[in-house]
C-alpha cells in the first residue's frame, strides 16, 4: 500500500485521474457520469471482478461494468440469484440449513440441509418469493468481518456448514460477508448492487447432493437454476 494518499487509476481508453487512496469503484463511477454510477454493477480492477463497495488502495487499472458486458454481468447475476434463492428458502422455511451456491457455465446451484426433498410446488413457491426479494430493491451491502467473529455470528445463527466454511478459508484470505436486504451470507463477492437489477431466471430441478461430495457425509438438497441477462 503506498503512503500517499492519492492514487493514479488508468481506464480502458488510456485516460488516467488521480483518487484518495481507498476510493470505491461505485465513487469512480460516480465522478465520471451519474449516468453511469446509476448503470454500473461492478468493476475490473487490474484484471480483478472488483465489487463496487471494495476499496481501492495503490494504482490500478480499472474498467467500469454495467449489464452490457454480458461475461461480469451474468456471473454477478447468477452469483446473487443463488443468495436470493437460499434467502427465500429460509423465509419460508426457517429451520433449513444453508451451505454453499457456486455459479456454472449454466447458472448456478445452491445445497440446503432439509429433510423432506423440495417438491416441484416448493420451487414455484421459492421462484415466486424471490420475485417478491428482487421487487424490493433491497441494496446489497459488504463487511470484512474478523474469523472469530464470523463463526460466532454463524454458531449463535445454528448455520454449522457456515462454521466449517469460515474456519476453511485461508488465512491471508478476508473473511467477507454479504448482506442482501436483512439476510446474510458469507462470500467472496462481488455482487450487484442492489436486488433490482435481476430480472430473468428460472430454478430448474432439484437434486441429492452430499455435503462436499462425499457419500459418508450429510446428503443435502440441490436446487438448480439458470439466468441471463
């Protein structure tokens, strides 16, 4: 980190502005057109998947995403719609257990710890209440939080695949932690800015799938969806 506190920032056309140390790419977004801070969803910063709430700290070069760039926009879609997936699943049914929601080529899945199998109604009942999530425009927020301090979020929240999780991430990694409206997941990020900017997706099937894909583990409950823009 350098002891400046400017910093030099170089976009894609070679243009270069100077920045306080520490700026988000939602602010860059911002100095540049409101128009655009309105649009973006995320950013590339010296070939990273930049969230826009993260913190810039040394020169960089950065290019702002909006959903016009369909490879970082379906990855960020896809990416929330699997937290807005697990959170509508807890609200209609508090006691299921969440474990992880990765993206694929195709969309994404995420693995809940439930008993009964969800049923072909259950995933009309999921779809329609994220529609509800999504019309709420909730904005997404983002914290580092200290690794002690995430497994005594998630053992007081009775999340033990969230325990195991927390104490798998590397050391030199943050432990972040995401919040879509109220509800709350860990996650490396980024994600969209605000639940509103989701519109076309459809969960697809449901599956057994075994907690870390072993068979002497907790066989969990896989539910598939897709999503484009």
């Amino acid at each position: 980190m350098s002891h400046t506190s400017q910093i030099s920032l170089t976009f894609p056309d070679g243009a270069r502005r100077d920045y306080a140390a520490g700026v988000t790419a939602g602010e860059v977004a911002a100095s540049i057109a409101p128009g655009l801070a309105k649009k973006a969803i995320s950013a590339t910063v010296n070939g990273a998947h930049y969230d826009l709430q993260w913190p810039i700290h040394a020169d960089a070069s950065i290019a702002i995403h909006t959903l016009a760039d369909d490879a970082q926009a379906l990855e960020l879609i896809r990416h929330d719609l699997a937290h807005i997936m697990a959170r509508a699943v807890q609200e209609i049914w508090p006691d299921v257990k969440v474990t992880i929601g990765p993206v694929r080529d195709y969309g994404w899945f995420y693995d809940f710890d439930r008993k009964d199998p969800f049923s072909p109604e259950d995933l009309g009942a999921i779809e329609a209440k994220m529609k509800q999530i999504i019309n709420a425009r909730d904005p997404v927020r983002t914290e580092v939080w200290s690794r002690a301090d995430a497994i005594a979020h998630y053992e007081k929240a009775g999340e033990p695949y969230k325990v195991e999780l927390v104490h798998k991430i590397p050391a030199d990694q943050d432990i972040r932690m995401y919040w879509h409206g109220n509800w709350q997941d860990l996650c490396r990020g980024p994600h969209v800015p605000s639940t509103g900017k989701l519109k076309h997706f459809k969960l697809m099937k449901v599956a057994g799938a075994y907690w870390r894909g072993d068979s002497k583990n907790e066989m969990l409950q896989r539910i598939y969806g897709t999503a484009w823009t």
